[in-house]
C-alpha cells in the first residue's frame, strides 16, 4: 500500500487521527486510490477496519462510514479504527447499481477475490492481504441500492470452526437488527460476500445493511455507526458498555433469493422485516394491461430480508430474499 496525508492529518501509523488516501500495490489497480481514515490510539490494541460503497447507491451506509470518522477518539481507544467510506470508486459519480463498471462484477460477490484477476478479483484480494491485514475484524456496511429497500440485518459466515462461528456470531448480534443471518458454511464452496471470503482463510468479516432507494435516512446511519461502535466496544478498542438494544435481533441461518418467474410490473404484499409463512403471496407479477401473470410466495416461513422497490423487473432477476429463522425449518425436514 502507499499511503499519501492530506494537509491536516497525523503522519500514517501515529497516534491520532489520519486522513489522506491509499493506493494498493496491485498493478491492475493502480488507476484508482482510495480515501482513507484511520484513527489510532495511544496503547496498543486491537484493530477493526470498516468500509462501504462496494454499491455506491447505498448511501445511509456510506454516510455512516463518513460519520465514524469523527466519533472516536484517539486519545482514549486501544488500538486503531480504519475506514475507507466508498470501495467501489470506478463507480463513484456513475450510480453505477451492484456491478463496479470496469469489469461488470458485483464486488460483494466476489471475495476473496484474485491478484491475477479483473479488477474487482484484484480489490477484494487487496482489500484482504494489503489494507486489512492484522485486523482482528472487518466490517462492510451496505444497505438499498436505488431500487431495493433492505431490512435491518447484519450478516456472519457459519463455518465448521467453532470459535471463528462464535466470534461472528458475537460481532453481527452488536448491530441492533431485526434479523442476524448466519450464512449457511456450503456458501465458503465459491466465492461470495467479505464474510465469505475472509472465513475460508479463517478470518472475520461482517455485513450490515440499512438503507433504500438512494435516500439518507437517520434510522439506517445510526443502525450502522451504532452497530460498529459496538462492536469496537466488543474488541475493547472503545471503553464503554454496548448501546442498547430495541430490535429482536432473530437468528436465521436460510437466505432464499426469489426470482421474478415473469417479465412483469411487481406489486409487492410484504415489506422488509415482515414475517411470512411457506406460501403466503408476497406480491403479484402483471403486464401493463393491469392483468396477473403469476404470484410470488413465500418458499419458507421466515422475513423477508429486502425487495426490489422498482416494479418492472426481468424473467428470473431477484425480487427480493426470505431469511428462514434457526432451527424452525431445518429440523423439521
Ligand atoms: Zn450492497
């Protein structure tokens, strides 16, 4: 990595506060560099790295990563805090939705990613071995590209390693969601989101996500800064006691995509966070002569997650994703 100050920052690695802007030593990558935040305390201590805009249009999640950046204080944390608000820069100014423009890939499905690979292969690989190397934690905020609307959730990998599971479980249980998705482990078999990814090399990563439409909105900012506060309150980077919870934080271990099965207008039933039954209708699919093509159900009882806000949507694009609920499903089969 090479790292450049901005005029009124601390020298890189001090104790402090620094900002400036990072370039990652992979060629392939070497057109972009990256704004970089990084606030380091006086004592040694763990370090919690903490990035968004992988989808530039999530933007309750990118302000979030912008606010961090004031909230914690040098002078009395152990260890450091590292943010790069917005991953995704070749989309920055574009709005590009899910894909970085350069390669067409959707970077959150694309860790660990591949030195040797496209661009979005080659930043995830160097989000992993360059920036956050020795991080104890990562953290990829998210949340409502411009046309989905999310509940609130935050993501862990299950893996067969015990510790590395609890650990993950701990971290996603700090944000104060409705539904906390243990990723089943068959999802480490290719590549996936940083959880994914980071967990086949036994590391911890996390998702959250908040957020809709392209719109700030203060519920989904605060869902993500108070969440990462916790969990660098769960390190002991910050000394203080966790903020309360008021969300029931539901286990769910299932996360079913539904796929549009028509060429249609979607006019959803459901909303984001609502508990559903195996075969409730969550929505219908019409042409726009008003009449129904087909219906959407439920393929398991469970939440749903999120849901596409924009009601024209292809023949097999996701119409949203139902998060089945631990052991409720898994052992009655
Ligand atoms: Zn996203």
């Amino acid at each position: 990595m090479e790292i450049s100050a901005s005029n009124d920052s601390c020298a890189y690695g001090q104790p402090g506060i620094f900002r400036g802007h990072l370039r990652f030593d992979n060629p392939r990558l070497a057109d972009y560099s990256w704004p970089l935040c990084e606030i380091r305390g006086r004592k040694p201590g763990p370090r919690l790295c903490v990035s968004a805009g992988v989808h530039v249009n999530e933007v309750s999640s990118i302000e979030a990563a912008v606010r961090l950046q004031r909230m914690i204080d040098p002078e009395t944390i152990r260890g450091s805090v590292s943010i790069i608000p917005l991953i995704n820069q070749p989309a920055f100014y574009k709005y590009t939705e899910l894909v970085c423009p350069i390669d067409g890939r959707n970077i959150n499905f694309t860790f660990p990613g591949n030195s040797d690979g496209t661009f979005s292969e080659a930043l995830c690989d160097s989000i992993m071995n360059e920036w956050c190397v020795g991080a104890d934690c990562y953290v990829d905020m998210h949340g409502g590209d411009l046309r989905e609307n999310v509940s609130k959730f935050s993501i862990f990998q299950r893996t067969h390693n015990v510790e590395l599971d609890a650990m993950g479980r701990r971290m996603a249980m700090c944000f104060d969601a409705e539904i906390v998705m243990g990723l089943p482990a068959a999802h480490m078999e290719k590549s996936g989101r940083a959880p994914t990814g980071f967990a086949r090399h036994n590391r911890l990563a996390l998702m959250s996500e908040a957020g809709a439409n392209g719109l700030l909105d203060e519920g989904s900012i605060s869902f993500h800064l108070e969440g990462v506060l916790n969990i660098a309150r769960t390190l002991g980077i910050i000394d203080a006691p966790l903020a309360p919870f008021l969300n029931a934080r539901i286990p769910c271990d299932e996360y079913l995509w539904l796929d549009c099965p028509v060429d249609g207008e979607f006019h959803a039933e459901a909303e984001p966070g609502d508990r559903v039954t195996k075969g409730q209708r969550l929505g219908t699919i019409r042409n726009l002569f008003g009449e129904t093509l087909a219906e959407v159900t439920a393929p398991e009882t469970g939440f749903l997650l999120w849901r596409m806000t924009h009601p024209t949507i292809p023949k097999g694009s996701p119409i949203g994703a139902v998060a089945v609920e631990e052991t409720s499903g898994r052992q009655q089969r």
